[in-house]
C-alpha cells in the first residue's frame, strides 16, 4: 500500500483500506469506516499514540476506524488500547501481478543477494558486509535520485546500488539476477519487499523483528539468522549453495496470502455489502494486474464519495 493514500472498498457506505498517513490526512465529511494497516511495529505506546489520532479524526468526521494489525500480538495491543482491531497483515495486499519470478538475463550481472531497503539506519545495511556479491535497492523518502549508498555506508563499498529511482520491470530484473533477498531491520512494519522477494520467487535471509514480516514465512524459502555480518553470510551462502525452486516459492508464499485475504474478504463484505461473496470480493479488490492499486485514491477525494 502507498503512503497517504486511501483503497475505496465500498462507496456506499463508505469504506476504505489504508496505511501511513491516511488517519492524519482524511478529510472532513461524511460517515466513514476506515480499515487502518499500521505501517510500523505497534507497541503499547505505539497503540496509545493511535488512539490519540483516532480521537482527532472523530471531531473532523464520524468514522469507524478499525485497526487491522500485522501480528496477533499488535492486535492485542491495540485492543489493550481500546480501539477496535483484528488481525489482518498488510501484505495480504501485494501485487502478484507486477511481482512474479522472470529469468536471468544471459550475460548480465548476477547477486548473491539483494537489499531492497530505505536508505534508513534502521535497515541495519552494514549486516550485509560479509556478502561478497550484493546489490542495494533503494531510495529515500520524496527524492527520485541523487542517493550514495557508498558514502553512507562506506563498509558497502563493493556493493551495486541504483543511484536513481527503478520502475517496476528494472526491479523484477533485479530480482531475477538475485539468489535471494534480505530482511536486517530490527524493528519496521510488514514489509514490502519481503513480500516483492518471495513472489519473485526469491528465498529470505532475514533477521529477527518486530512488526510482522514474518507472518508468511516458510521452512522452504525463509531462513532467520543471527542479527550479525557472519550470520548473514551464511544465511546467503546456504540459499545459494541450495536454491529452492521459484515457482515452488512463489506457490507457497500466494497459498498464505490467498488464506489471508479470505478472512479479509468475509469481514469487509460483512461491512460493505453483506451480499457479496468473498470471491467477488476479492476479484474487485486484487483481481487483475493491477491488484489493489486500481482502487487507490487521495484521501482528499473522499469528500466527494
């Protein structure tokens, strides 16, 4: 899901998904329910801090805000803080339509692994060390380009990077050149590019985290390893020493998706529309190549909804 954008799943009565900045940026108007995708682990302060928001919201317009937590725990969390919530991880929403296994190009460069990460400190990149052959995907927070990867991290200088914002096909090349993805934060949300990996077909290396990344992981395809540049390199090495199968991957990780997006669907259908199926449903909302995107709006348009 985009930053400061809203998914219309229902105009009559309104009803909308989002994430980051949708509670801040709703507008004054009508009655609203908003299912609300925390973008960052949610702790106990975390969940307060929400409340808060919620809270101010309501005096702009009556809304229905229900929190919907990437893990059972956040859940239990946001209901510690009195606000409605279930457990529904934001990944369920990825884009199997743009993200897919492709193969190698022949000739052109190939990666032990892949870092799609912010430019952050809290991706934890200097983990990544220890690999001897890694690319880093990344990008800034409302920049296009003009980032050094090398500068910032001087440990990565051996690393490839794209200095310039990358489309969707430059990434699923990238993917493709890849023997597998990284996950090093400590502390985020569901993370995207998790989900970018596997239905890429890539297997994970990740470390241990808070804020549900690891909600779909599997044996086959995710390894957690110590939260150290040796750990790392062995979680690449024993991933490019013994490849699982892509498409297998890429099998497993849409099974747990599709079971995801089913109690979704039966829940938002009971708000929206109790006589839709959950197959109408969820061909409206993540049919097609598009997936959930085609439903996106500013949050600015739901005066006139």
């Amino acid at each position: 899901m985009r930053s400061k954008s809203a998914y219309v799943l229902y105009r009559d009565p309104l009803v909308v998904a989002g994430s980051f900045g949708l509670i801040d940026d709703l507008p004054a108007g009508g009655p609203i329910t908003v299912l609300f995708h925390p973008p960052w682990w949610l702790h106990p302060v975390g969940a307060l801090r929400l409340r808060k928001k919620i809270q101010t919201l309501a005096r702009r317009r009556p809304a229905r805000v229900i929190v919907c937590a990437n893990t059972w725990t956040e859940r239990c969390f946001a209901a510690a803080a009195g606000l409605e919530a279930r457990w529904h991880n934001q990944n369920i929403h990825a884009r199997e339509g743009v993200f897919y296994p492709e193969a190698r190009v022949p000739g052109a460069p190939a990666y032990e692994a892949i870092y799609t990460a912010a430019l952050e400190p809290y991706k934890r990149m200097g983990l990544a060390r220890g690999v001897p052959s890694l690319y880093v995907l990344t990008y800034k927070s409302g920049q296009t380009g003009g980032w050094d990867v090398h500068k910032e991290h001087p440990e990565l200088a051996a690393a490839g990077y794209n200095p310039q914002f990358l489309g969707e096909d430059a990434v699923r090349s990238l993917y493709a050149a890849s023997d597998c993805g990284l996950a090093l934060s400590r502390v985020e949300g569901a993370m995207w590019a998790a989900m970018e990996y596997m239905l890429c077909g890539l297997p994970v290396v990740s470390t241990r985290s808070f804020g549900g990344r690891d909600q779909f992981r599997d044996d086959y395809y995710w390894r957690t390893v110590a939260a150290s540049p040796e750990g790392v390199a062995a979680g690449v090495r024993a991933w490019r020493e013994n490849p699982p199968d892509r498409q297998e991957v890429r099998r497993r990780v849409l099974t747990k998706v599709e079971a995801g997006r089913s109690r979704f669907a039966q829940f938002a259908t009971r708000l929206g529309s109790p006589g839709e199926t959950a197959s109408a449903f969820h061909n409206r909302v993540w049919g097609g190549p598009e997936g959930i995107s085609k439903i996106r709006v500013s949050p600015s348009e739901l005066t006139s909804i």
